[in-house]
C-alpha cells in the first residue's frame, strides 16, 4: 500500500440497530468531521513525506449480517448519505478491503452494484479462505505493505 497508513476494523461487532437509531444529520456531521480531521492529518503527513499520503480501510467482516444491513432501509438512507459526501473526499482514501466475506454471498454483488464508480475502483472483495486475495493485494493487507 505504498505505505499508507492502515484502518483495521472488525464489523462483525457492529449492532446495526445502534446504527440505525443515529439521526441521518448527526451520523453525517460525524463523517464530515472524521474526515475532515482525516484530511488535515494527511495533508500534514503529505508535506512531511513529500508524497501523497492516504489511508486504507481494511474491514474484517466475519460475523456481520450483510442480509440485515441490506434489510434496513435506515443503514441504506444513512450509506448513501454518507456516500454522498464520501465522493467529495476522493483524495482520502487510497484503498478498502472487506476480508473474511462468506464466498457466493449475493449482498457483496448488490453492494458492488450501488457503489459509485470512484469507489469501485478503490475496493477489494475477498472472500474467507481466499489468502492470496487478502494478503497478496498491493492495496490491502500484505504483508511488505503492512511492515514498510
């Protein structure tokens, strides 16, 4: 990932109910600040690096209900919030890998369908047991990526 500083997190944990009872304004004012807070620290890693510094967002999903995230019409009004905005930050993000994805799973066909095209070009799908996708992408998690 040239480098770039890595988000690691496990959704499995997520409660999507929680998620859903945020008020739409509040959820994005909180997006707009995490990435405005985002945009200054790499602007100031880029011009102490002399390079264009981005984050990669590495997502472990074992154990998240995509069926129930797809089911609730809340975390899909709230997503394409957020996408919305996400759109108007395209420097920020370098890359996204969702790891430990159950193979065949028809929620991560309809997600790759409802993604706008500056982020499809930005993701990495890869299934459980799938090692070369998930540690051999430049992008994502290998490895010499991770450690320099």
């Amino acid at each position: 990932n040239d480098g770039m500083s890595l988000s690691l997190l496990p959704i499995g944990i997520f409660r999507l109910q929680d998620v859903s009872s945020v008020d739409d304004r509040q959820m994005v004012e909180w997006f707009v600040s995490m990435v405005e807070m985002r945009s200054l620290t790499l602007h100031n890693q880029s011009v102490r690096e002399k390079r264009m510094a981005k984050v990669v967002e590495v997502r472990d999903c074992q154990g998240f209900a995509w069926s129930s995230f797809f089911a609730s019409t809340a975390v899909i009004r709230q997503l394409k919030k957020i996408m919305d905005v996400a759109k108007q930050y395209p420097e920020v993000l370098g890359a996204m890998q969702l790891f430990n994805l159950e193979p065949g799973l028809r929620s991560i066909a309809l997600l790759r369908r409802v993604l706008p095209k500056e982020l499809q070009a930005k993701m990495i799908f890869s299934d459980r047991g799938d090692w070369p996708s998930i540690l051999e992408v430049r992008r994502g998690l290998c490895p010499e990526a991770v450690h320099g």
